[in-house]
C-alpha cells in the first residue's frame, strides 16, 4: 500500500512540476542565471521532500512551489518594466576580451581563469585567440565570442603582396595584415531611458540623441524601447508599441 502511496505522490508531483516550469516560461528551460538556477532548485527541494516522506502532507510541497512560481512569474514581469531590478536579479554580461586584447582585471573578478576562456573558445571551434575580437560572458555562464573581420585581413595581404611584386623586392618582408575592427553596437536608449555612460563613450549628447530620434519619428526618449548605435554611425531604433 505505501509504495502505492509513493508511485502516486512521485507522478503528482512531477506533473506539479511540469505544469510549474511550463507557467514559469521558456528561459527556464535554457541557460539559467543565477536566480533561475535558485528558484530550480528550491522548487526539486520542495518536490524530493514530499515524495520521500510519505506521512508529510502533500500540500507542504505544493505550496511551496505555488509560492516560488509566483515569486518568479511577478519579479520577471516587474523586470520587463525596471531595468535596474533586472540587472539586481540576473547581473549583466562581462567583457573578457575587448578588442582583441584580454581584460585580466575582469577575469579575475569573475574568478575566471585562462583555461576556462581556452575550453570555452574550443567549444566553439576557435583555436586561435589572435583571432577573437570581442569574448563576452554572458549572465548564464556561456561565452559569446564575435571574431575579428578576416576580409580586411586578407585585402591588406594581397594589396601589400601586389606592391612588393610591383617594386620587384627581392626579400619581400611578409605583412602581418591589418584587422578590420567591427565595435559592438551601444545600447543608446533601452526601455525609454537613455543610456549616459554610452553616450559619454561615443562622445555625444542627449541633445544629439534627441534630434536623432525626432528624425526618425519619435518626440520622446519614453516613445522609445529600443535604440542602438553601430560602428559606423548607424541607429537602429524601435518604437515602443502603443497600449
């Protein structure tokens, strides 16, 4: 009879669960931050405490993780409104390698060592650390990596090869190329508010930034959700939508 009980506690509580992480959304069930990772675990806790203990009333784990989908479901509707409770809660990326050169002052903060960036990096098939522009670990542990142009490289070759031919060297001194750097494009304006430090990097002004806007429709920094600035000097803006 009580192992009855436990094959009925065990496939209750796994379809709770189920339906919990369902509500709970789809970054749930990718890479975790840190606060997802929490709520995960508390909620296996709650689930393992029921089904082991058959004299504990079920309703002791249902409860807490009713309590903890709520927990989560309203902090991840708050944070779409306020960004600077969704950087409290989930953190913000960290620049490991910034224009090809590594940032040791940040690794060392997030106490992450040079093997972890190599193991990362051969994960996604780069051999070559030359080749990195920017490594970017990302809130969830993984590591985005952008690679250096290699187009501007392989121009540069072939010009300097052509003009050694053309002067008719005869110990040509092979060049080492040049990289064509692409920044990453600065978020100007991210759920209607502006973004000072990276108006302060580019060097401009909101005042700048409110003429550009007004060019393109928007009379407002609030009308805006998104706004970026690529490396050329391009924006790219989208309006938020109408309530």
């Amino acid at each position: 009879m009580e192992s009855l009980i436990v094959i009925f506690r065990t496939a209750l509580i796994y379809f709770i669960v189920f339906l919990v992480m369902r509500l709970m959304g789809k970054r749930e069930i990718g890479k975790l931050s840190v606060f997802d990772l929490v709520i995960s675990i508390m909620i296996a806790e709650s689930a393992v405490f029921v089904v082991e203990d058959t004299k504990r009333p079920i309703w002791d784990g249902i409860l807490p993780m009713l309590t903890l989908l709520v927990i989560q479901v309203s902090i991840a509707f708050i944070s779409l409104k306020n960004r600077t409770l969704r950087v409290l809660f989930d953190g913000s990326p960290s620049m490991l390698i910034n224009n090809g050169k590594l940032d040791m002052k940040e690794m060392r903060r997030q106490r992450y060592t040079l093997d972890d960036l190599m193991q990362q990096l051969r994960e996604q098939q780069v051999e070559n650390l030359n080749d990195v522009q920017f490594a970017m670990l990302e809130t969830t542990g993984k590591l985005s990596v952008i690679l250096k142009d290699q187009q501007g490289e392989s121009k540069a070759n072939s010009n300097s090869n052509a003009s050694q031919e053309k002067e008719g060297s005869k110990n040509p001194i092979p060049s080492s190329g040049e990289i064509r750097y692409v920044s990453l494009p600065l978020p100007l304006i991210m759920d209607g508010k502006v973004q000072d430090e990276n108006l302060e990097k580019i060097s401009k002004t909101r005042f700048w930034l409110k003429n550009q806007i007004q060019a393109k429709g928007a009379s407002d920094f609030k009308e805006i959700f998104f706004c970026t600035i690529d490396h050329k000097g391009q924006l790219f803006i989208d309006h938020k939508e109408s309530d």
